[in-house]
C-alpha cells in the first residue's frame, strides 16, 4: 500500500474516533448521531458546486448506500445509549474488516497478499481485544454492535465499488452523504415530535457540524484510498481509529485506560506497520 494512502487514511480514523467522541459525550445519542448526519449533508452541500455528476452507473451504489447509511446511524445512536465507547466501538469497528477480509475473495476476487492479510487479522485481533476490557451484562449493546459491523461492512462493500465506478470518488462522498439526513430526520420527527427535534438542532448545531464535517472527510480519504489499494486493506487500516479513540478516551475525557486497551493499540500498531510492509 502507497505510504501516501496509509497516511490519508490514518488521518481520516482520526477524524472518525473525533466525530464518535462528540456523539458518545452528547445529551441524546440517537438525535447526536442524526445531528453529525445532518452535518455531514451540509458540508456536501457546500462542496457540491465544485464537483461534477457521478457516472449514471453510481446511482444505484448511492441509494443503496444511503438506505444502508440511514441503518447506519440509528444503530450508532442506540449502541451509545446502551454500552460505554470502549466496548461497542471497538465490536462496531473491529469485526467490520474481518467480514470483508474473508468475504471479500469471493464477493470482489481480490485477494490480498500475505503480509497485508496477516495486518488485518492483527489490526481486527487489536480492536476485538479492547472488548475484554468489557465488564458488566451489556448484551443487548453487544447485540447492537455486532449488528452494526455487518452494516459497516456491507457499506464498506457497496461504497468501495460505487466510488469506482462514480468516475470521482469526492463527487461520490458527497452525495452519499447529503442524503442519509432525509429518512433519519424523517423517523426522528415521527418518533419524538417536531419542536424536542428543533430544540436539539438549536442547541447541538456546533457539535453536528463539526462532527459531520469530519465524518464528510474521513470516509472521503477512506474512498479515494480504495481506489488505490484493496478495499480490505483499508477498511482495516482505517480501523486504526480505535488507537485514536483510546487516546481521546484517557487525555480529553480523562477515563482509565486497563492494560487490555494498551495491548490492542500495540497490536493495532503492529498490524498497520505489517500492512506496510505488505
């Protein structure tokens, strides 16, 4: 993998642990997590004039992704509600690449080369290792997070080929990402009401936009990178973010990091190093 394109996409999972981070520490997780949507949709809208159309042929790869995004994102807001950051995350991000490491021979017929595969068996070994730090019953978050991993991974593959064929993968970001906030404002108006939403809109903008401004550029770089290297290496590279989230977890919010979560980012370290080399 081009040291340019590991380095974007450790960039772009520093930004994905930043935008998890705001909605983890949020008042209301499900209406943060739609609020990072709506933020991510804004910052689309404002970089739309300068991009041109994707190809016709993305457009099934786009509704598919935003109907699978729209999952998505409840699923992030409930698995914050019912489990602390460092089990579901680390669940959410860690099993994702392994589905498509072992998957992706027969759904892409890419085949990854040893070195890169041994990566990303340690990367995903490092991030279902902070899982063992887990303590307490939590099982319907576990639930919900092993969920929400085949949801990563099945947007991981219908993203990796629609920005292939899109002719751009920027222009292809943004329209998946202008999109999700429509059915996720749409379930949130019916379920809670319309003025409790606007209140959380009027009070949560900041955090939403910034948020969705780093989601916009993280999953970007993720894309751009999966036009230059398989879409499993990546996807596992990127999960690199659970270091970063450990590092946000002891030095901003100021939580107790166990000797578990420093053995997964050593191996998480490792298995980024061997992609490397791979």
């Amino acid at each position: 993998m081009p040291f340019d394109v590991v380095v974007l996409v450790l960039i772009g999972a520093l930004l994905h642990a930043t935008w998890n981070a705001l909605v983890k520490s949020g008042t209301d997780k499900q209406l943060d997590s739609t609020m990072v949507a709506l933020g991510a949709s804004l910052a689309s809208l404002c970089a739309l004039p300068f991009v041109p159309l994707p190809d016709p042929a993305a457009w099934p790869y786009i509704f598919a992704s935003v109907m699978i995004h729209f999952t998505y994102y409840q699923l992030v807001g409930a698995a914050y509600r019912l489990g602390d950051i460092g089990l579901v995350y680390p669940l959410m991000r860690g099993v994702a690449p392994l589905i498509v490491a072992l998957t992706s021979g027969l759904v892409l017929q890419e085949h990854l080369p040893p070195l890169m595969f041994a990566g990303v068996i340690v990367i995903s070994g490092g991030v279902l290792t902070l899982a063992a730090d887990f303590r307490g019953g939590h099982s319907k978050a576990m639930v919900v997070a092993l969920l929400n991993a085949c949801v990563i991974a099945a947007y991981t593959y219908v993203d990796g080929l629609g920005a292939r064929v899109a002719g751009n993968p920027i222009t292809y970001t943004l329209w998946i990402c202008i999109l999700p906030p429509i059915p996720l404002f749409a379930v949130a108006f019916a379920m809670r009401g319309t003025k409790p939403v606007l209140a959380h809109v009027k009070s949560s903008w900041k955090r939403g936009i910034f948020g969705g401004a780093g989601s916009v550029l993280s999953y970007g770089l993720a894309l751009y990178a999966m036009t230059r290297a398989p879409i499993a290496a990546v996807a596992a590279l990127r999960e690199t973010s659970i270091l970063f989230a450990l590092l946000i977890s002891v030095f901003i919010f100021h939580e107790r990091a166990s000797h578990w979560r420093y053995v997964a980012a050593t191996m998480i370290a490792i298995g980024a190093l061997t992609m490397k080399l791979g």
